[in-house]
C-alpha cells in the first residue's frame, strides 16, 4: 500500500543499485509492496500527525546487551515529504555515530518525486561524493511512468546508464505492469530484462504479481516466478505464497510462505516467512518480523529474526527503535501549511470534525488499506464525519484544494 506516512520501520530505506546477475538470481520476495505509487506523498501540517526523525538499530551482543550499530535521520519538505535520510554507523572506537551514506529526494511544483540522489561519505576527503541517481517521470495524470537509474563511475566521472523501469497504470493509478530493462554497454541500447503483471480484486487490493524474464534467444517473456496474496474480511493481508516456475514439468512450484498477522487496527504486527523444503515437501521456518505500534499508529520498533534449527526457536538478535516527533518544524525541520485545518478529536468514538475550512476542499476518509469509506465536498467553514458505521481502527483524512493536499491519521475506537 502506498506511504502517505512513514509508519512502517525504515531500515536502510536506500534503493540500491541492483546489478543485472543480482536480478537474475532474484525471486520477488513479498507481496505487501506498494503498487499504489503515483499517489502522492505527502503529510498534513495538522499537529496531531507524527513523522519519523531518526531510527537507531541495535544487535545484541555476547553478553546480551543491546548494542547500536546504525542511526538514521530523516528531513522533511513543508509538504512533509522525505527529502534526506543520512546513514550514520556506530564507531566503537570513538563512541560516536559516524557518517556513511546519504540519500536525498526532489519534488516538483505538482508535489511529484522527480529524482533521487545517493551519495558516500568520503573519509579522506571528508566530502560527500555521488553514487548513482534516479530520475522519475509522470505522464499528463501525475502517474509515474519511467525511473531511469544511472551509475557514476569512478575511473571516468561519467554517469553510466544501469537500469530502468517502464511502467503501466490502471485509472486509479496503481501498477497494472511495469518492465525492467537493463543497459547493454556493448550495443548501447535497453534491453528487457523483467515483466511484473499485477491482479486487484475489486477493492484494489493486489492479488496477484506475476514475474516473468526475457528469452533473448526466442524474444519472448518466459514465466518466473508469481506471487499470490490473500486477504481478510477487513482488506487485511494475512498471506502469500511464492511460486517459482519449473520449465522441466511445465508447472508452479512452492518457493516461499509468508503468514502476516494483524492488530485490531489492521496493522501489521508480526510476519513470518518459510522456504519450501524440496526433501520434506514442506514449508520450514526461516526469517520472523515483529512490529510494534504507539497509540498514533506509528511504528515504534521493528524486530526482525531468524529460526535457529538446533534449538527450533526464533532468535531476535536485532531491533530498530523508531522516533517521532509531531509535525512542527522545531523538531523536524518541516514548516508548517499557513492555513492550519484542524481535525479533532483523536482518538475518535462517535465522530471526527474538520474545522478552519477557508477554501472549497474535497475531504475524504480511507481505511489503512487504502479503501475510501466517506468523501465529501465542503466550500468553507467546519464539517463533521458520523463514526457509527466504522470499524475500530486507523484511518487516514486527506484534503485537497487549490492550496495543496494535506493528510492525517486518527484512529477510531
């Protein structure tokens, strides 16, 4: 589902250049990706929203302390959209966090991402150099439809074209398909190399993400590899099975099983995955994710473990502990929207009010999932939204008008 928010860990959130071997011994792993991206991203000014200012990640060690090994902080535009993450790794010699890496982000006037930038700290030189870069473009609707990846290469200082993403969407803007093409140096030219095909149900919901690679030799899309999602009665994600293709028997394969289990308010609070056992014929345990959430809804920790066959148990070595501070620019840097709109109260039981409407704006109301529950045109002035109807949970308020888009949380009890 897409992030209107960063409520969901970010551990080393750096889209690293993937080579084209790394690709070709790669199977899509999960299935809660978000393939709603042309939405926009961007947080309210309100005060009751939260963003994410640094995230620590820890390791225990052989005394069974927790130890830090990375920090990261984050920066935010006066939409509240992520311009910088820097990468800070724990030195233990000083006792200090020491600069690693650094990613910055670029929007245009519509609020569009349109580049992105990784740059290495340099210890000699104590300057930041560049790595690789990513270009965005939109068509007419706002709706991404190409990212372009380029290396810059230390021996000639030249920007070398790596890969790039062709993408398709339906009318609501979520991925219908998209193709991964990687740069033949010798011909100088794109050349595919992956074929993602997406399924929804009638609720938008991805159901199925269809994997297939390019034969070079007959010019034709070959099957790969699949992923199948289900979901609970409530557009919750609670399971996906990955199959691989097998060109011998010309049939679907197990390959992996995650199992995702979810809170009252439909967030994610512990996935499990297992790898198919071709001897046993059967799934067996093999990495473990648990999350925990603040009474906002923000993802306060992120454990990730892995099972250990000798004592068949989970071992959670590792955490992230995520901080938040509210959306003010004291704290984060953000500056606020001149026109506060405030929305109150939260959590909310019977209903949920917009006041300081000074402009006509359409408000809607979705469900975490992404699912529009209530929409609502208002020309000026305050509104209330009846609760009644909805199930305990979190809920994300969005306004748009002439002035721009502003999101927020509440959580209905």
């Amino acid at each position: 589902m897409k992030k209107f928010y960063i409520t969901l860990t970010v551990v080393l959130s750096y889209s690293l250049c993937i080579t084209a071997q790394e690709f070709q011994n790669t199977v899509p792993e999960s299935t809660s990706e978000s393939v709603q991206q042309n939405s926009l991203i961007v947080k309210s000014a309100n005060e009751l929203v939260y963003l994410i200012d640094s995230t620590i990640d820890y390791t225990l060690d052989n005394s069974s302390a927790w130890v830090a090994r990375y920090k990261l902080y984050y920066l935010y535009d006066k939409r509240g959209n992520e311009t910088e993450s820097l990468l800070k790794t724990f030195d233990n010699n000083s006792g200090v966090f020491v600069a690693n890496y650094k990613n910055n982000w670029v929007y245009n006037d519509q609020n569009r991402k349109t580049n992105y930038y990784q740059l290495a700290w340099n210890k000699t030189t104590l300057s930041w150099d560049s790595t690789f870069h990513v270009k965005y473009s939109c068509d007419e609707n706002g709706f991404l439809i190409n990212e372009a990846t380029t290396n810059l290469d230390a021996n000639s200082g030249k920007w070398i074209n790596t890969y790039a993403k062709v993408y398709t969407n339906n009318s609501n803007g979520n991925i219908n398909e998209y193709t991964l093409k990687s740069w033949d140096k010798t011909n100088l030219v794109w050349t595919n190399f992956f074929k993602y095909t997406y399924t929804y149900n009638s609720n938008e919901l991805l159901t199925e993400k269809l994997s297939q690679k390019w034969d070079g030799t007959t010019s034709t899309w070959t099957d790969n590899s699949k992923t199948i999602n289900t979901y609970d009665e409530n557009s919750c994600l609670i399971e996906s099975v990955v199959k691989t293709w097998d060109k011998e028997t010309s049939t679907w394969g197990n390959y992996r099983h995650y199992e995702y289990t979810n809170d009252v308010n439909g967030q994610l609070i512990d996935k499990v995955l297992q790898v198919w056992d071709k001897e046993k014929s059967v799934f067996s345990n093999s990495n473990r994710y648990k999350y925990t959430y603040d009474e906002f809804g923000n993802n306060t920790e992120y454990f990730p473990g892995s099972w250990d066959k000798e004592s068949a148990k989970w071992k959670m070595n590792t955490k992230d502990i995520n901080f938040y501070s509210q959306h003010n620019k004291d704290n984060t840097r953000v500056t606020r929207f001149e026109n506060r709109i405030t929305i109150y109260p939260n959590p909310a039981q019977n209903e949920i009010r917009v006041a300081n409407i000074t402009e006509p704006s359409v408000i809607t109301i979705h469900n975490i999932n992404g699912k529009l529950i209530s929409q609502r045109e208002v020309n000026s002035g305050n509104t209330v939204f009846l609760l009644n109807n909805f199930r305990a949970g979190l809920y994300l308020l969005q306004i748009n008008n002439s002035s721009g888009q502003q999101t927020t949380k509440f959580i209905k009890k």
